[in-house]
C-alpha cells in the first residue's frame, strides 16, 4: 500500500455504535410496531426488494437506538491493535 493511500485511511474519523443510551425495551417496542404487512403485502415484489425494504425498516430504528458516533484518534489506534 502506498504511503498516500496509507495517510488518506488513517485520516478519516472513524465511527463506532453507541450502545450508551441503548434500551432494550424501547428498541423492541418500536420494533414490534413496524408495520411488516406494508412490506409482506406487496405484490410482485422479488427477494431483493423484499428485503432491501426490512432492512431499511429494521436499520431505521437500529440507528435511533443505536447511534453512530465519531471515535478519537486515539480510540483508532487502539482498535486497529489486536
């Protein structure tokens, strides 16, 4: 890998889930009140479609309850390590 290639990566903020303010309970309350029958009512619908709509259903509440957040240079070269 070139240097530049190299500096580029290790430059980017890096981004983790937050589990901090995770609540078991309010996640799977909004989960169970998903309407999954607009998904499996559609008709003529293929497999990927199918899914690329859960998905964006599920990953909707996963991001509300489970939030991206910036991770500090330090934090990076601790995770990098094995």
């Amino acid at each position: 890998m070139s240097n530049n290639l190299m500096k580029r990566s290790v430059n980017r903020s890096k981004k983790v889930r937050d589990f901090s303010p995770f609540s078991e309970v309010k996640f799977l309350a909004e989960v169970s009140n998903i309407n999954w029958n607009e998904i499996t009512s559609l008709p003529n619908m293929n497999t990927d479609k199918l899914f690329s709509k859960f998905y964006n259903k599920l990953n909707k509440v996963v991001n509300t309850h489970v939030p991206f957040k910036a991770v500090s240079k330090c934090r990076v070269r601790q995770l990098s390590k094995p």
